[in-house]
C-alpha cells in the first residue's frame, strides 16, 4: 500500500460515525449490513449515512453491492489487511519474537467461532 492510499483509509476512519459504520459492517462479515440498517443502528439520517458510506467505499474499505431495493455494505477485507500490513510492515526491526505480542491481540478476534449444539 503506497502512502497516499494509507490516508484516505485514515482520513475516512478519522470521522467518529465513520469509524462507528465501519466497525458495524466488518462486524457483519461475510453477511453484510443494508445501508439503512447502519444508519439505524447507529441513530444517523439515511441521507447522512449515504455520504459518509460513500467516503468510506472510495477509500476502499467498504464495497456496496444492490440486492432487490436494499444496498448491502461489506468490508473489504483485503483492504483492512493492506492497512495492517501498512502499519506493521516495519515493526520490529527484523526480530519477529518482538510482534508476537501483536499477532496474539489479533488472533482471537479472527479465529473460528465455537459451534454451540443444542
């Protein structure tokens, strides 16, 4: 990921509805979330919703795609990766035992769910 890239991903996230949309859509993932869902979810105008949606689409951290008279938001989960990897790729100096710590804090978030029987 080349810089400029780097902070039109901050530059959205940057804005705290923004960021709140964001974190609401990649906790939705693979299913998506409508677009008035988000915006109800989170107490904001359908309108207002729309254009922030919109900043966050064109820095690539969300994809939108029609489905019957709903928009459903996804993340781009290569682009969530792009910036990690951005933010990190020169962590550590050349010791991974140093960024071990990190991986750990991510891991669990990312891991299968348990499936629960019934």
């Amino acid at each position: 990921m080349e810089s400029n890239q780097a902070l039109d991903v901050f530059t959205a996230l940057s804005q705290a509805t923004r960021l709140h949309a964001f974190r609401l859509v990649i906790a939705h993932e693979p299913d998506g979330l409508p677009a008035g869902d988000i915006a109800r979810q989170l107490d904001v105008p359908q309108n207002t919703m729309s254009t922030h949606l919109a900043i966050l689409n064109r820095a690539g951290l969300i994809a939108a795609e029609r489905q019957g008279r709903s928009i459903v938001y996804r993340a781009v989960l290569d682009q969530v990766r792009a910036i990690a990897n951005f933010l990190v790729q020169d962590c550590c100096g050349g010791r991974p035992e140093l960024c071990e710590p990190l991986i750990a804090d991510i891991t669990p978030c990312c891991s299968p769910k348990e499936t629960q029987h019934v």
